[in-house]
C-alpha cells in the first residue's frame, strides 16, 4: 500500500506544476481584472474527475482513482485559491464581481463534472 500513497504523492506534485504553469498561461494572456487561471483550472478539474469516475462505474481500478483523482487532480485543482481570489475581490471594492465569480466558477464546475461524468459512463 506505501507504493499507492507514493504514485498518489507524485501525481499531486504533477497535477499542481501543471496547474501552476496554466495558471501562469492564461493570467500572461487575460485582459481582464479578474483571475481566469483558477476558474480555468477548476472547471478543466471537475471535468477530467467527473470523466474519470465516470470510467471508474465499469472499469478503472480503485488505484487508478486515487491517484488520477486525490493525487493528480487533487494537486491540480484549487478551492483555496478560488476563496481567497473571491475574498481579494470583495476587500478590494468590487463584491458584485465576487458574487459572480465564485457563483460561476461553482456553476462551471458542476456542469463540468456532470459533463464528464457522463461522457466517462457513455464510454464504459
């Protein structure tokens, strides 16, 4: 079991440089006053873990779960982030911003993964 919690430990370090470097991509190439690398991020996250639950329902191991899901997607995806990315919003004037922006960000993650989920069952 040590192996599952080391290959877990490993796919959250990748999943959270690869978050970091999109992060990175999309805040370098956004005109607007809001952080679209963390919605990005989330919404690509619920979808890929809806996707791979989806698969899970028939044919993914639990060991591939865990550490595509906690680790991998776990390191990618980031609700504190998003929190104090809403929080900064809200201090900084703008809380009809921070409404909309914690509101869409959950509304698109949700619809992702429910997206997700269902093409992962379709191909199962």
């Amino acid at each position: 079991m040590i192996w599952l919690a080391i290959a877990t430990a490993l796919a959250g370090g990748i999943g959270a440089a690869v978050r970091f470097g999109l992060d990175g991509v999309v805040t370098a190439h956004s005109r607007y006053r809001i952080p679209l690398g963390t919605p990005v991020i989330n919404v690509t996250g619920s979808l890929l873990l809806g996707f791979v639950t989806g698969l899970a329902t028939d044919g993914a191991s639990a060991e591939v779960r865990t550490i595509v899901g906690v680790g991998f997607l776990g390191g990618y995806t980031t609700f504190s982030t998003a929190s104090t990315q809403n929080s900064d919003l809200v201090r900084k004037g703008h809380p009809f911003l921070a409404i909309v922006y914690g509101a869409g960000m959950l509304a698109g993650s949700l619809l992702a993964a429910g997206f997700g989920l269902w093409i992962g069952m379709a191909l199962t």
